[in-house]
C-alpha cells in the first residue's frame, strides 16, 4: 500500500515512535510518503519520500505563487472538484475554499491508500482531504492534541468525528473517550508507544542506596507537573532525606523551575541537563535508583517505559495513559497529580521498601515492559492496523 503521513517535520532519530512506525511499514512492503511542514534540516529519512507543504507570503509574490499552484494542482481536476463539493456541502466558502486547495495541493495531488494524520490537530480544516483523494483517512491522537487542545478550542474536532476515520490512540482512556463522542468501537485501535527493549537492560538494576538518586526526562513545560515535584522532593529533605534529582530536558519552564528550586531550599539537591542524547539519557537512567514522571497530563510516556525496562522503580502520576504504563503496586506506584504531600509520601514509602521488595516490583516492571512493549509488538499492530480496515 500507499501510504501518506502528515507530520509537522522529518521525524529526528529521537522521534522513536514514528521512526519505529516509518521503517516496520516499509519492512512490510509499504511505501511511505511524508507530507510535512518542514524539512527542518533534514531532507530525506529512510528512503521515504518527502513532500512538503507549500508556503505562501501576503506579499504579491506570494499571491503569484499559490495561483501558480492552484494551476499545477488543476492537473488533479477530479480530487479538486471533490474537496470543492466536500467543502461547499460543508457550508465553507468559496474563497476559503481555494486558498485551502493552494495550501494543500501536495496532498490532493497525492494517489494514496491511506492519508493518517500523525496528531489530531494536523487533520483540521484537511478533513475531506482523504475523501477528495479516494483514500482512506486514520488520525492519531498523542496527548496533547486530545486532552488540552480541545479545551482551549470546544468543538474543533465536530467536523472530524463526522467523517469515517480510523483512529490510533494511546491508550483505553483515550478510547472510551471517543467512544463517549460517538465514534464506533471498531473504528478506534490502541497501540501505545513501544521501546527497542535491547537497548534499555535492567541487568544494572541496583537497590536504593542512601544516597537517593532521583531522575525525570521531559520537557521543561507545565504540562509535566514539576513544580508539584520539586515541592515534594522539599517536603522529603525537611525530614532529612538526601537526594539528587536530575531533569533531563529544556523547555519555557526551565527559569521558572530553577527559581522554584531555589525558593524551596533545594536548589543544591537538582540538576537541570537540558537536551542531550539518547545514549546520555541512557546513562543517566542506569544512575538513578528512582524514576518520577507526576505529569499533570500524559498521553503515556516512552521515558516511564525506558525507565522500567532498566529495573528502575517509578512513581508516576495518575495522568491519563501513566495509569496503564503503571500497575499500581505490581511494577511501580502511581499517586494522584497535583499533590506533593501525596507524592512526598509515597516516595517516603517506597524508600523504605526492603532490598528484596524493590527487587520484585522492579523485576516485574523489566518483565512487562519486554512482553507488551517491545517495538516489534508495535509495528506488529501497526501492519494489522492498515491491513485490517
């Protein structure tokens, strides 16, 4: 098959998920056409052909391009006259109309099986796209496309959820989620993220010694609660712990974070690495003893399921797609967000875990993570996705 990815730029190597998905289609016989936004120093990935979204200025230059591209994209005058017809039915206007085909005239000159949206919010106002081009349509919805998006725009998705979509989502909350707004069940499939397993083995795995090495990898944005975890971290060093906690990642946050840490009076206790490679991050999980992620929301977390896969304890939040990468209690703890005292106490209790308690948890988390999360799982479920339906 055919089969057309919108994403926002060429996945980088660290982009796991879609660069898993990219090459299992392609070992499976597929060809995989990108459409994105912006090569963003790359121009190409894996022998996979690129296609990128024309850009036009307000100035008479660009005026003069997107008619130039309109007169290109006539050359595809049936899936042409079919956006138009989709679009008028849809009560668009004209105008609006033709300024839309000039955008995505990349994508209606496209002869495809599939055309899958790779985030919820790429699929907007491109919703008879698909339909225009005879192909069928999938849309994956990743976390905050589907919990926070929606809350800041009501109503955004109306005119997606009224067309025949396969839809992708990370977990059975996601799911029941759409489901509530109508979508029938065989319509929606969950494939939650997945690691190369080999890469992350949990034979380094070391008890809690006293000196508590604590880590968390995310982007330094509100969404990921660690105001609420510095907090915590503070309440446990006024009853005497000691503790480094490193934070792998950069994001508009950081001076926020680094004031709250000083504020708190554990400035000295927290290390901020920002970005750096997937091999450093590697290392710096094989030094913690502890993994926190008390996001406020989650889709699911790929750095949780590393975590475990290495025999780190974790202790997440009860955020959406975490409650499903955690078993409370079998391999790993999960407490409500938004509550440092909550959170302080449980790591309290999962420090005095005996050596041999945090050996099962965290021999139970590697066990999981290798049987259910393994990237050859994944693309497994990604080849019956397109098959199937």
């Amino acid at each position: 098959m055919r089969i057309g990815l919108v994403l926002p730029a060429i996945p980088a190597y660290s982009e796991t998920f879609f660069v898993n998905k990219i090459k299992g289609l392609q070992a499976h016989g597929h060809e995989v056409i990108l459409f994105v936004h912006a090569k963003t120093g790359q121009s190409s990935f894996e022998g996979a052909k690129i296609k990128t979204s024309p850009k036009y200025g307000k100035s008479i230059s660009g005026t003069v391009k997107a008619l130039g591209q309109l007169l290109l994209v006539l050359g595809h005058v049936p899936a042409v006259l079919r956006f138009y017809r989709l679009e008028r039915k849809g009560g668009i206007a004209a105008l609006t109309i033709l300024k839309r085909i000039a955008a995505n005239s990349h994508l209606l000159s496209a002869q495809l099986d599939w055309l899958h949206f790779g985030f919820g919010t790429m699929a907007l106002e491109k919703e008879n796209i698909p339909g225009a081009i005879r192909a069928k349509m999938a849309v994956s919805f990743r976390g905050f496309d589907y919990y926070v998006y929606p809350v800041k725009n009501p109503g955004c998705y109306a005119r997606l959820f009224s067309k025949t979509v396969t839809y992708h989502v990370l977990s059975e909350g996601m799911k029941k989620g759409l489901i509530a707004q109508g979508i029938p069940t065989a319509n929606i499939v969950k494939i939650t993220p997945a690691i190369d397993v080999s890469k992350f083995s949990a034979n380094k795995a070391q008890p809690i010694q006293k000196q508590i090495t604590i880590t968390t990898v995310a982007r330094l944005h509100w969404i990921k609660g660690l105001e609420y975890t510095l907090e915590a971290l503070a309440l446990l060093k006024q009853k005497g712990f000691s503790f480094r906690y490193t934070i792998v990642g950069d994001g508009p946050e950081k001076e926020r974070l680094l004031f709250a840490a000083h504020q708190l009076g554990i400035g000295e206790n927290v290390i901020f690495t920002g970005k750096i490679t997937p091999d450093e991050v590697r290392r710096k999980l094989e030094e913690s003893s502890l993994y926190l992620q008390y996001s406020i929301q989650e889709g699911f977390c790929n750095a949780v399921l590393e975590a475990q896969a290495m025999g780190k304890l974790c202790i997440v939040s009860d955020a959406e797609g975490l409650v499903e990468n955690i078993v409370d209690g079998s391999t790993g703890y999960v407490v409500a967000k938004r509550n440092p005292v909550s959170l302080a106490n449980k790591i309290a209790k999962v420090l005095s875990l005996t050596a041999e308690a945090q050996k099962e948890i965290a021999g139970n988390a590697a066990d999981r993570i290798r049987k259910e999360f393994s990237i050859q799982v994944q693309l497994k479920q990604f080849a019956r996705f397109y098959e199937g339906h």
